[in-house]
C-alpha cells in the first residue's frame, strides 16, 4: 500500500516584509507634513511641554499680519474670519469633547488679538487652549 503524502502549504512572508518596511518608511516621512500649516515665527519661551495627548489636537494660527487658519482638510491655507473658527471648533468639540486646542500665534501679533482668539475658542467649547512656543536657543 502506498502512503500519500499530504504536501502543506508554505506561506512565504517576505514580500508581506519588504511591504511593511516600505509603508512603514512613507509613514514615517509623510507624518511630520500632516502637522504642517501656516508659516509662522513662534515666540520664544522657556516653557514645559504637555503632556503627551492621544488625540491630534487642533490648530489654529495666526499669521503676522492677524489673519486665521486652521488645520483642518485641503482648505487649512484659506484664511478664516473669527465667527467661522469659532463654528467649526464648538462643531469639532461636540464629536470629541477632549480634543486639545492649540494656538500658533506668530510673535508679531499683537497680544489683544491672541487673547481674542483664546476667548472665542473657549466660548466654542474648548476647556483649554494651548499656546504653542519654540524653546530659546541657547546662549541667547
């Protein structure tokens, strides 16, 4: 009598390898662009970070000249009027209630209309706003 012989399949996992490795590398380029916005000259602050936060916060610049962004869809270049940032972010805070805010505020911009935009976005919702800083170079 002849045995047969059962013949298992074997997967070959390297090109399921070569794969991850490759979205892993588009991944890690394309995530610093995701944060991208405006351009803007950050004051500088000796200040502490934040905490780590599990969800994207959302962004709102503004440029030396007073106008506002936000960094939300393919419109995040087109400037905003201030009623128009407070809609859309009472609108995101009642999906997510504990999305962070932040503000990017170029250091030209005089400190009335930051203090303007930091009201409108607490009237929209938002239980804090964050004001985000760059770190001084040393020696300066």
């Amino acid at each position: 009598m002849m045995r047969r012989r059962r013949m298992l399949a074997e997967i070959n996992v390297v090109p399921y390898i070569d794969v991850m490795l490759v979205l892993l590398v588009i991944f890690m380029v394309t995530a610093p662009m995701l944060m991208q916005g405006v351009e803007v000259d950050l004051p500088d602050a000796n200040a502490a970070p934040v905490e780590d936060q599990d969800a994207e916060p959302v962004i709102v610049s503004i440029n030396g000249v007073g106008q506002l962004f936000l960094n939300l869809g393919a419109s995040d270049k087109q400037p905003l009027e201030l009623a128009t940032v407070r809609q859309r972010i009472a609108a995101i805070l009642r999906r997510t209630p504990d999305k962070p805010v932040l503000i990017w505020g170029d250091k030209s911009v005089p400190y009335g209309d930051v203090v303007r935009v930091m009201t409108a976005l607490q009237q929209a919702g938002a239980p804090s706003v964050g004001l985000v800083t760059e770190n001084p170079v040393s020696g300066e």
